[in-house]
C-alpha cells in the first residue's frame, strides 16, 4: 500500500511540475466570447472557446495536459510523430471528440478513432459547432518526389471562431499559400530547419501576410531551438503592427 501510494505522489508531483512548466495562457476576445490559447509542446497547442475545447496535432503524453478539459475537437496537421502522436491519442479521453484530418491521417488511425475522423483536403471547409475549419496546403520547396512534406498530403488551418482568423501552419515552408493569407488575427508559424523554414523565410512571409498576432512555434530542429528572438527583431524592425508573441513551448 505504502509503495502504490508513493507511486501515485511521484506521478502526481510530475504532472504538477509539468503543468507549472507549461507556458501561460493567453487570452483572445472575439465577437462571441473569448477564446484561450493554451500553448503545449513543439507543434502542440489547445484552443479553448465556449465550452469547445480545441486539441491541435496533441504530442507529448497525457501528462502535458493536466488540467485541461477533454477535446470536443481534435485537428491534426500530418502523419509524423510530433503531429499524428498515436501513443498521446491513446492516452487521452477522446470518446467524445471529432477527430478532423487529411486522407492520409485517417487511414493510419485505429478503426475507432478513423470511425469519428472527417477527412479534409486542402481547400475544402468544415463547421463543427461553430468553428470553421479551412483546410490549406502546406509542404516543402522545392516540390520534390522525396519531399518529406509534398504538397496536398497535410494540411495547415485557417480557423474562424467568433469572427477571428487562427491561422496553423503545419509543417510548411515558405509557400504562396501561406504569403497569400489574408485578415488572419492570429498566427502560429513553424520555423525548425531542415524540417520546414528558416527565421528568415518566417519572418519574411509574416510581414508579408501581416497577421495582428504571431506565435513562433514548432521550432526546434536538428540543431536545437530556433532563433525566435531574431525572427521577433525581423518583424519589429519593419512592422511594429504584428504582434509577436514568444513563448515557452519546450519548457527550458
């Protein structure tokens, strides 16, 4: 009995630690109610809205987590580890969540989970309970048949709630799709070489789409973490109208 009771202490003691490690929330008023931004791990992140509870492309166990509400809704970007985490998914109570995904995401799923998975190609829309869901390309360049990114297997999004734009970029490079964007009021863009871009091309695609907010995520590559405070003094120093929001996504 002592020695379950000193497993459950340890075990508690590192889901409190990790959830004291988590960065803070932030909050996004919109034109119906608030919606909070939860950054988690890496390319992970959980958006809450109106009693909605958002999980993006979940990673990085159950314990990651705590404290949170269980998701109505589940996105998920591509089919690598840090995006389609199936040891994570197993975890966490998605009984009650609608998973929405590309093709090649749903077709390596379990068959439960693919049972509750509407798939969802670039350019194509999905409302679930207020939220729309645009699905938009995202993919290396050059487009190359050993791409570990080609264009059309992933999606980023482009989500509506309560009349603001989220915009998550997946695993993209520097691409049209993404320079184009327009009135998007929140950004998170990706930047880990040689997986996606660099600060530079980030930097530069931002001020060109000009989202009113931009959270460097997903930014640790083979070299270690990315240089966000450059990518931060890049857009500074040409458009101090974006907002760009650092935060800790790999708890150090």
């Amino acid at each position: 009995m002592k020695k379950i009771l000193t497993v459950v202490i340890f075990y508690c003691s590192i889901t409190f630690v990790l959830a004291q490690q988590r960065a803070e929330a932030d909050t996004i008023a919109t034109n119906d109610g608030e919606v909070i931004i939860q950054p988690i791990l890496h390319g992970t992140l959980v958006l809450s809205w109106n009693n909605q509870t958002v999980y993006i492309d979940p990673y990085g166990g159950i314990e990651m987590f705590d404290g949170l509400k269980d998701p109505r809704l589940i996105l998920i970007t591509d089919i690598h580890g840090d995006h389609l985490n199936q040891k994570t998914l197993d975890t966490l109570e998605t009984d009650r969540a609608q998973f929405i995904a590309p093709q090649a995401v749903k077709e390596k799923l379990p068959e439960e989970m693919a049972r509750r998975t509407a798939p969802i190609e670039n350019g194509q829309t999905i409302v679930f309970e207020g939220i729309e869901i645009l699905a938009i390309p995202m993919y290396n360049l050059p487009e190359t048949e050993d791409s570990r990114h080609p264009k059309g297997r992933g999606n980023g999004y482009v989500l509506t709630i309560g009349g603001k734009r989220f915009y998550i970029s997946g695993d993209t490079e520097d691409i049209p799709e993404m320079r184009n964007l327009q009135n998007i009021d929140v950004a998170f863009v990706c930047m880990n070489l040689p997986y996606t871009m660099d600060v530079n091309q980030a930097a530069s695609a931002v001020i060109e789409f000009q989202p009113s907010i931009v959270y460097p995520y997903h930014y640790r590559g083979k070299d270690g973490l990315s240089d966000v405070e450059g990518f931060k003094q890049q857009i500074e120093s040409v458009d101090l109208s974006i907002e760009v929001r650092l935060r800790n996504w790999y708890m150090e």
